[in-house]
C-alpha cells in the first residue's frame, strides 16, 4: 500500500483544526483526573496534554529539517489550563502545516510517506480518536457521531497501512494464523494479510477473496480498527480465527 491519502489533503487538514478545537471543549469543566475507558491508563487531562505535546513535538521536528526532538514542552505552565496548551499547540502546528503544499518534503517516521501531507492526515486521525476518547469519558455513553465517509475511509485506510503493516513490522510480530481477512466498510474493501513472518495490507476490489470477513459501516469501521468498539460491535463471517487474530495485531499495533 502506498503513502497516498484518500482525502485531501486541504480537508484533513481542516479536520484536523475542528476535532482539536472539539477536544478542548469537550474537556472543559470536566475532571480532568477522570479515567478514559477507551484507552487504558488514560485520562482526560492526560489525554489533552498528551494531544498538545504531540503537536509541539511534530512542529518541533518539521521546523528542525529532520533532528527528530527528544525534548519539547510536554506539559502546561503553571497558569496554564490543559485547554489553552491545546489550543495554543493546534494554531500553532495547523499555522505550520498550511504554509507548505502537501506534496513537500518532510521528515516523518514513516518511509512511504516524507511530507507535509503525512503530518496533515496522521494529525487528523490521531486528533478524532482522541477526541472521541474524551467525549465518551465525559459523556459516560458512547457519543462521538457519525464522521464524515470519506474522512472515514482514509482512516481506516491509514490504520491499515500505517499501524498494521508498518508499525508491526518494525515491532517484528509474529503470526499463529496465517491468510486474508477483508475489511469492509461500506463501499470499500480492504485486505488484511497475516502470515508467519510479519503483515501486509491493501485496497481491495470488491469480490477479491478472502478467508475471512469483517464488516461495519466506515465510521464503525474506524472506530473498531482503533479498538473504539467492542470486537462483536462489526460483523464477522468466514474464518473467526482470522478475524480474531486481525483484532488482536490491531491492539498490538496501536498501543
């Protein structure tokens, strides 16, 4: 699978400036020491900081011309709330990424992809997530809405490619069950390849084979792929071996 987005670039990256600005108002007035279900150790206030020194390290290192930082304000200062290190970090890093076309070179941590764009959607995605994570914690139910499709798709496309394929890679995983799982999220087909020796994935036609299935609608799909929904919220067919293994490289990749 190649380093090309699904969306535009202009629309992750105003995605990007909309999920983080619902991120600091979903937080306010919260208890910032309130525990995040959806990601273990976590909690609200820890996931805001933790958003905020995302994007200072990302700003950090694309203004260095590749020296990836090993340092950077990681938290708020004294008479700082978590909610305006967030927003300050946003404006800051949507300021940088929109004076550059997509196309231009940038140091990032994923070979297939060195530019701007990388930085536009990988933001966005982590951004959702998150943001769902501290609505849901709030809220105390399941929230989050449904999210654009085609904002969907890319993420689901990017988790395949970046996490599942890359990042188990170089975490050198090895498999119990080997073959195909497709992943489908409405009008799309992915496939999810699982062999002995590591994991490859790509956009799929509709009818390529496969051992197993797994399906949702794209919102459901993204979220499920993060480990956002329960494994039985998506619809399983074929091999359930092969579909269980796909959900436990997914929490392995993402952790």
């Amino acid at each position: 699978m190649t380093g090309r987005a699904l969306a535009d670039h202009g629309r992750l990256l105003e995605v990007l400036a909309a999920e983080g600005e619902l991120l600091a108002s979903a937080s306010e007035g919260a208890d910032p020491d309130l525990a995040v279900p959806t990601a273990e150790g976590m909690t609200v206030g820890g996931t805001v900081r933790h958003v905020g020194s995302v994007y200072r390290m990302v700003e950090a290192w694309v203004r260095s011309g590749g020296d990836r930082p090993t340092r950077w304000q990681r938290a708020p200062e004294d008479d700082q709330s978590v909610q305006d290190y967030l927003r300050a970090a946003l404006r800051a890093i949507v300021a940088e990424l929109s004076a550059h076309d997509p196309a231009e070179g940038c140091p990032t941590w994923w070979p297939l992809d060195q530019t701007y764009g990388f930085w536009c959607r990988r933001l966005a995605h982590e951004t959702t997530v998150h943001r769902i994570d501290v609505q849901q914690a709030v809220a105390g139910i399941a929230v989050g809405g449904r999210l654009d499709e085609e904002i969907a798709f890319d993420g689901i496309d990017e988790i395949l490619s970046l996490w599942f394929t890359h990042r188990l890679g170089v975490l050198g995983v090895t498999n119990s069950w080997t073959g195909d799982v497709a992943v489908v999220a409405g009008r799309r087909r992915w496939i999810a390849r699982i062999t002995a020796t590591g994991t490859a994935s790509w956009r799929a036609q509709r009818d390529e084979p496969a051992d197993a299935t797994i399906s949702s609608d794209p919102t459901g799909m993204f979220l499920w792929l993060w480990g956002r929904r329960p494994i039985l919220t998506a619809t399983p067919d074929g091999d359930q071996a092969g579909i269980g293994q796909l959900w436990h490289l997914m929490r392995l990749a993402t952790r």
